[in-house]
C-alpha cells in the first residue's frame, strides 16, 4: 500500500507535467502561431450543434457556403484566414493586434471596426 501512494501522487501529477511541456512548446513558436494553437486548443471544434459557429470558432456569415463536413486542415486554414484579416484590421496596435483579433472574433457583427469605430 505505501509503495503505491508515490506512485499515485505521480500519476496525479502527470497530467500537470504534459501542460508544462505544452506550454514550454508554445513559448518557442511566433506569436501567430502561439495563438493558432491557442485557439485550436481551447476554443475546439464546432459541429452542427454549435451553429452558426464551425470548424476552430469561425462565425457562418449570410451566402457563405461552408460545409459541416470540412476536415481539420480545412478547419485551420479558415482560422487562419480569419485570424490574419483581424490581425490586419488590428494591425496599428501592434503585438496587441492578435490578441484583439481574438477579442473581436467573438463578437456578433461580422466587421469589428463597427463596434470600434475605427
């Protein structure tokens, strides 16, 4: 019984130890990368039960014809796609621009500048 109890403690720990190696990963990779992954991790993937939302977050716009069946390559590159045109819109702020992008992917209008006024 005692020999088990470290080893108990270490399995309980174990999980702790993989986000550390995660998070030191992450450390390394460029800001935009940082966030692809970041927002892959924790936002997740979006089926039909998580409309008008699909793929990493990404908001179905009016005449956009996007499909429930999309694969996860073609999940990241639309995150992609949305993250650098905020990022773009963002862009005056500097290395705050990705995190504004974030920011403003969750807002109900599809243009954040109107809720900016910028």
């Amino acid at each position: 019984m005692r020999k088990s109890i470290p080893a108990l403690c270490l399995l309980g720990l174990f999980p702790c130890l993989l986000a550390a190696q995660d998070m030191e990963g992450l450390k390394r990779l460029p800001p935009f990368e940082r966030a692809i992954r970041l927002v892959m991790r924790y936002e997740g993937w979006h089926g039909p039960d998580k409309a008008p939302y699909i793929a990493y977050g990404h908001r179905i716009l009016p005449g956009e014809q996007l499909s429930y069946g999309m694969s996860r390559e073609e999940g990241e590159a639309l995150l992609r796609k949305d993250l650098l045109e905020r990022c773009a819109l963002f862009r005056r702020f500097g290395t705050d621009s990705i995190l504004l992008s974030e920011i403003s992917d969750n807002s109900s209008y599809p243009n954040p500048s109107i809720i900016l006024k910028i």
